[in-house]
C-alpha cells in the first residue's frame, strides 16, 4: 500500500515547513471533538474509532514518515518525523492504539527481519491492519533482561516455546507479539536470546488482563504453553537477540513518542484553561507557589523539547544514540510524573458546582496522575536508568 494524498506529497515537498502547516491544519480539521479529551464532548473513544482515526491519518500521509517506500512509507527522516509529532502532540488526541507495532515492531523487523518478512508485516502494521504487543518483561526479570526465563527450544523447523510474560501492554487486543525469549540457560545470560514474531492465536497462548490503579486493563500476564512456531517466525539469528532487544529498548527510551514535551504542553494548557474558568481555580492560580511550579514546568518542558531535537539531529546524523536514551526516557517520566502530581492538586479543588471545564479538567488529570505512577516503571525504571547512566555515559565505577 502506498500513500497517495497529493496535498500531503505536495507538502512534503516543499519541505518541513509546509509539511508541518499542513499536518496541523489536517489534524485540527479531522479530529474529532469527541477524542479530545480538552474538549466538553469527550468520550473514551472505541478502539475500532481509534484504529479508524489512525488509518486516516496514515492515508493523509501523517504515519510511516521514516518506513521505506517499499514497504508503503514516506522514505522521509527523523527531521519529517518530528514535525508531524509536534503538530500531534499539539492536540489533545487519544495516544496511538499501535504505538508497539509502528515504533518498536517496525523498526526490528526493518533491521532484522528477512525480506519475507518485511513484506508480510509492514504495510499492515502501517495500515492499522495489525496490532502488536511487545513480550520482554517476566515476573522474575522486570527491566533485566538477563535474566529472562522464556524458554524456545529448536525442534527441526519448529520452535517450541513455555514460559510467561507480564506487563504486557496490549496484549489482548493484539494480532502478534514481539517475543524475546532464551535458547540456552538463565546463567547464560546476554548470550542465546532470540526474538519471535508470534501470531497471537497460537495455540497455547492464554491472555490474562491485569486491571491497572487506573481501572483499565491495558497491560496482561501472557503465558505460553508448549507453544509452537514455525522457523520462519524467528526474527534474526539464535544469538542476535540481545543486541535486538537493545536496539528496541533505545528506540523506546529515545524515540518512541517523540511528541511527549509537545503534548505535557497542551496538558498544561488545558490545565490553566481549566482553572481560569473557575472562580476557585483561578484564585489558587494566584499563589506563588503554584505561578513558581507552572514557570519551572514551562522551563522542564523546554528542556525536554531542546532534548528530543538534539537526539533527532544527532540520528540525522548518523551517531548512535544507545545509552543516551536512558536520559530522555528518564527526563520525560520523572518530568511528566511531577507535572501530573501538580495537576491533581489544582484539580483537586473542583466539586460538582466547578465549571464545566473544571469538572473535565479534573476527569482527565485524575486519570492522568494513576497512570504516570507507572511511568517511572515502564519503558525501564528510573533506578536502571540512572545505573545505565552512570556506567555508560558517566562511566563511574560500578563500587563508587
């Protein structure tokens, strides 16, 4: 599948500049006023509503920006990639219901996988066809990855496969899992992990959803009994897993979500919005340490923006970004978790004769605060992150 919206080729030609006017007036005119969530007609949207949302926005040439053109991308550059980011997290919209397959499944399978492949899953991970969920964190391993248990075991062109997943993001509505699993023993650690494109109606899969603070059940235990696979769902050689697996976790602390400090700023819009429609609202917005917590906010979201660019510039650039990526996914989840935690003290205050806006305002950031507990977690938590740089960037002692 190739895009072929003239207006957007039109723009992208052009160059960033008209690429990004254009993605902005495309989205404002689209999205729908029901999924956003600033807005007094919000919804909880459908996942078929999103996934329709998503393909449009594919067809108006606003997704695959840096996939090949083989493969029905853009053949575009990070460069292209941000400008749309910036424009998407400009607005209030529903987070990508296939965030996993498009910016960590893609990307794997465009460096590991066989042509076969490549053709088999892209244009469909693209074209909303096809979600994923990502299989790498285990009850006994969490963000360790050495010590993962999952065993595959080679039986002529077949993989047999036990073990368990948790934490799994997606996992019930996804068509296939990106598996990390062990051909050897837990003490071999980094050595003989192979990765998986798993079809997610295997027999032998059970999905266990996990209902999360927030009262969703976004994230499920996956347990994988005598499952079996064909050879050709293997994704890179036995031994190549690891460097795989690095390859996706930098792409997910650097890259994935490039929008986040574009979007923490419309929530922190919203929030202010918000609180200058209430009397009481307005009135706490009055007090310094609230004006002095929403400027450091301002300047954190500055930084952080000032952060992604350079880490863009620098991939433009050909440098490896590796280990820088435990700074960025550190920076956005302590940032955002600090913001939301701001948030829910405004709103807070809000009762059932708040404004209408108010009242949204607090739906949302209460919500918002539940989930970012967990953003400190997921992705890497924050104390693997601070150990990865300080050993790989720093490069302090182990025993300092």
């Amino acid at each position: 599948m190739q895009i072929e919206n003239k207006q957007a080729m039109e723009a992208i030609t052009a160059g960033p500049p008209a690429y990004r006017q254009y993605a902005r007036q495309w989205l404002a005119s689209n999205l729908p006023e029901h999924m956003r969530s600033d807005s007094l007609a919000y919804r909880t949207p459908t996942l078929e509503e999103c996934r329709t949302w998503e393909a449009s926005m594919y067809s108006a040439g606003l997704a695959g920006m840096t996939w090949p053109k083989t493969y029905g991308g853009l053949g575009l550059t990070l460069r292209e990639h941000l400008v749309v980011n910036k424009e998407v997290g400009a607005l209030a919209m529903p987070e990508s219901v296939s965030s996993i397959g498009k910016e960590l499944a893609g990307p794997i399978i465009q460096t590991v996988g066989t042509e076969e492949q490549k053709q088999k899953f892209l244009p469909r991970i693209l074209s909303m066809s096809d979600f994923w969920c990502q299989g790498f964190s285990e009850p006994d391993a969490g963000s360790d990855l050495a010590r993962l248990r999952t065993k595959a075991t080679q039986e002529g062109d077949q993989w047999r496969i036990n073990g368990q997943k948790i934490w799994t993001s997606g996992a019930a509505k996804a068509h296939f899992c990106l598996l990390l699993t062990r051909t050897g023993t837990v003490a071999d650690k980094h050595r003989g992990l192979l990765m998986f494109a798993v079809p997610m109606n295997t027999p032998g899969i059970r999905v266990v959803p996990i209902k999360s603070i927030d009262g969703k059940e976004s994230f499920a235990e996956v347990f994988f009994d005598n499952v079996l696979v064909p050879d050709s769902a293997r994704l890179g050689a036995p031994d190549e897993g690891w460097n795989a697996a690095i390859r996706v976790l930098s792409i997910e602390r650097a890259t994935n979500r490039m929008y986040r400090p574009w979007r923490f700023e419309c929530e922190l819009r919203q929030l202010i919005a918000a609180c200058k429609s209430d009397t009481k609202l307005h009135a706490l917005l009055q007090d310094g340490y609230y004006q002095r917590r929403i400027g450091e906010l301002v300047g954190e979201i500055d930084a952080h923006k000032g952060l992604v660019e350079r880490t863009v510039e620098k991939m433009v650039a050909g440098e490896k970004i590796g280990a820088q990526g435990s700074l960025t996914k550190l920076y956005w989840s302590e940032c955002h978790q600090a913001f939301m935690g701001l948030a829910l003290s405004l709103v807070s205050h809000v009762n059932p004769l708040s404004s209408p806006l108010a009242r949204r305002a607090r739906a949302h950031f209460t919500t918002g605060y539940l989930f970012a507990r967990a953003e400190t977690i997921y992705a890497g938590v924050t104390e693997v992150q601070l150990d990865i740089i300080a050993q790989r960037i720093m490069d302090l002692p182990k025993d300092l």
